[in-house]
C-alpha cells in the first residue's frame, strides 16, 4: 500500500480554533455519548436475561457494527456535503431512538433486536465522526492530531464513569429486568445531555459551500493513507474486546464487578493522552501506531493473569496506554491524508476501517469462545493470545512496509505533521 503525495487542498474559510468555547462543548458532548455508550457496557447481561450467550453477543454486535461499517460511507459524503452539524444532531437522535426501542425487546433471536443495535451503532458512528470531523476543521495548522486526541480523552472520562455506573445498578436488590431497564434509562439521560451540547457547540456553524463531491472511489484512490488503514481494522479489533467480551470473561473466572477495570483504563488513558498528545507529531504517526498496536497485543495477554479482582487493572493499565496512542496517530494521522474539503469523508474512511475490525473481529471472537468450550478448551487463554498474535503481526508490517503520511493543509503539504523529527525510515 501507498500512502498519497498530492497537492496542497485551496485555503480553508473555516474558523480555526485550538482549546475554545466550541472545543469544550464538543468535549462534553463527547464525554455524554461515551456514558451513553460504556454504561451499556453490560450488554451481555441483556442478551443472557432474554436467553443468549456470547455466540449471540457476538452476532447482535458484528450485526450493528456492519451498519455502521455501511453508514459511514454515506456520513462522509453528507459531512462533505451538508456540514457536520446535520449529521452529529440526527445521529444522535438516531441513537436515542434506539434505546428506546430496547424497552420492548423480548427475545434474542427476534428481528427487532438486531435492528435495534443495528440503528443503535449507525447513530454512535455518526455522531463520534461529525465530532471529530468539526475538531479536525476548525484545528489550527499542523495540530488536528494533537486536538483530535486531547477530544477523544474526553472518551476516557466516559469510560471511568459508564460501567461504574452499571455495577451501581447491577448491585442492588431489584430483579433482573428491571436493573436492565435502568441501565437503559441511564443511557437515554446520557444521551440527552450529549445531543444538548452538541446543538450548542455546532450552533454557530454555518453550511459548506455545496459544490460536486468526487465520488468514494476516487478520493480513496487519491488519498487513502495505505497501511494505516490495516492498523485502523487492527485497532478495531482489539479496543473493543474488552467492551464487549469482558464482562462474560469476568464471569467465567468469578469477578463480579468490572468498573475497576475500566476506572483505571480510563485514568490511565487520560493521563497518556494528554502526556503523549504531541507525540505522533514528533516520532510520526506510522511509529506512534506501531508502538500502540504493539502494546494493545501485549494487553490482551495480561487478561491470563487477572484471577482476581486485584490483578483486572494490570491490563487495563497497559490497554489504556494503548489507547492513548493509536487512536490520534491512526484515526487523526490517516484523516490529515485527505484535504480539509474532504475531511469528513476522510475521518469516516478511517472509523470505517475501526469498525470493519469490530464487525469482523466481534463474531469471529465470539464463535472463537463458543467452540473452544464445547471442545473443552480454553476458550478465553486461547482467544486472547491468538488476538494478541495477530495484532503484533499487523503492527510490524505496518513498521516494515508502510510509508510517511503527506498531511493536507491549507499551504504546502506537512510530512506526518512532524514538528522535530526530519526522516523517517521507509
């Protein structure tokens, strides 16, 4: 794969902005969805009260994943098109709409379910890529990876408090069904708050100057950011296990609580990123997300050793800085490969790849998990060090094989948007 070296995209009319009033209110809209999302992180327990298993889990989140995978195609272009206000707004009432639906689910195996979750992950991925598309726009010269990082710690925020909140509610003495209503309540309550703030933080934007939208094909064959797109799927793949898959591995080992684990994930993570924020810019992205890859492999084999609730931070503290690192060099490093014009196409192309990772990882695990217990193996040891093992694959052809990023500003193209280091080996 080829990274693109193309001409420099016409000036940019949009405001360029660092750490404003826009910029904060993005963060806590950013923050709101996160809770949203992370307090679902109990999903498991949904789909185990109406009569599933992890096979099922597997199938019902790859299925939404594959929505999103789909949606984002479209997202890119409306952004382009219409601005990144229609899409974050109507992407979250989407989201809203969804959980509610979830109040009148009664079977796993049902078509409403599936739909649900479907429409569900269409309006995350919708408004997780309009936020991040507006930072990258209105980001002063040289620093959209630097902003698009410090906006995604807000996600870490979300994450310490989402399933903290879930454990509250799993803790008490109500029946199940109606914890699991709670749990969806609080998400609806999360989500309202997320979509106030991002009307008042995309209030004063005004509509893109509508003009012919080159066709996906064409903009991903001039600019796509070659082997960054494989470390986007690799990410997908291996960030969301823990958000899916660890609430049943906790059971399985008899840890009833799991907001440990994501309290010290997201603390980690936060202080990573706000410590790192400027590092992809200084060793470049293709080495930043190699090293992060490298570390998300290496979490996953710590998972064996958490027998106890004591021992569940050990990778948690490893995956989070991880997610410190991959997430701005490979979703921010991969979108400055497109013009700023194209940039929402851009961001979506790379969050289409993290989602691919989800959508084929998610059921892949799940089966993974499923058949090696019926064989009466160890199904969890075995799924994780072969997760692990494909990971450290994938980030050391990353580090062989690809090539530097040629960032689209508004002047002259800035190599990997590198303040200090001048080459990079190829």
């Amino acid at each position: 794969m080829n990274s693109a070296v193309v001409t420099a995209d016409e000036p940019s009319t949009a405001p360029q902005i660092a750490y404003g009033r826009e910029f904060w209110l993005a963060y806590f809209a950013n923050t709101a969805l996160i809770v949203c999302n992370s307090s679902l992180f109990r999903y498991f327990d949904f789909v185990n009260y109406l009569g599933g298993d992890e096979y099922d889990l597997g199938l019902i989140t790859g299925f939404g994943m594959g929505g999103a995978v789909l949606a984002r195609f479209a997202q890119g272009a409306v952004i382009d098109r219409f601005g990144t206000r229609v899409v974050w707004l109507g992407s979250l009432c989407l989201l809203l709409s969804a959980i509610l639906g979830h109040f009148v689910v009664d079977e796993v195996n049902g078509t409403l379910i599936y739909l649900l979750r479907l429409c569900y992950m269409v309006g995350l991925a919708g408004a997780f890529g309009a936020s991040i598309t507006a930072i990258s726009l209105k980001a002063p010269k040289g620093r959209s990876t630097e902003l698009i990082g410090v906006l995604g710690s807000s996600g870490f925020v979300g994450l310490a408090i989402g399933p903290l909140i879930g454990d509250i509610i799993f803790a008490g003495e109500a029946a199940i069904d109606a914890k699991i209503n709670t749990m969806f309540l609080v998400a609806m309550c999360a989500g309202m708050v997320s979509i106030t703030l991002a009307y008042l933080a995309t209030r004063g934007d005004k509509p893109p100057h509508s003009s012919e939208h080159p066709s996906l094909i064409r903009l991903i064959r001039e600019y796509h950011p070659g082997w960054m797109l494989a470390m986007a799927f690799a990410m997908g793949v291996g960030v969301l296990i823990p958000q899916i898959f660890l609430r049943s591995y906790a059971k399985e080992i008899g840890i009833e609580h799991i907001s440990s684990f994501f309290l010290v994930y997201a603390i980690t993570a936060f202080t990573c990123r706000l410590l790192t924020r400027k590092v992809p810019e200084r060793i470049g992205v293709k080495n930043a997300a190699t090293i992060g890859i490298l570390l998300l492999s290496f979490s996953l084999t710590l998972y064996l050793l958490a027998k106890n609730p004591w021992l569940l931070p050990v990778p948690a503290i490893v995956g989070g800085m991880a997610h410190a690192l991959i997430f701005p060099a490979i979703i921010g490093g991969g979108s400055i490969a497109f013009p700023k014009k194209y940039r929402g196409t851009g961001t979506n192309l790379m969050l289409v790849m993290l989602d691919s990772g989800g959508l084929f990882g998610q059921p892949l695990i799940g089966v993974m998990i499923a058949s090696s217990r019926k064989a009466d193996l160890p199904a969890y040891p075995i799924t994780f060090v072969s997760v692990a093992v494909l990971l450290a694959i994938i980030a050391l052809l990353n580090q062989r094989f690809a090539k530097p990023i040629i960032s689209q500003e508004e002047d002259q193209p800035v190599l990997e948007e590198r303040s200090h280091c001048v080459n990079e080996s190829l």
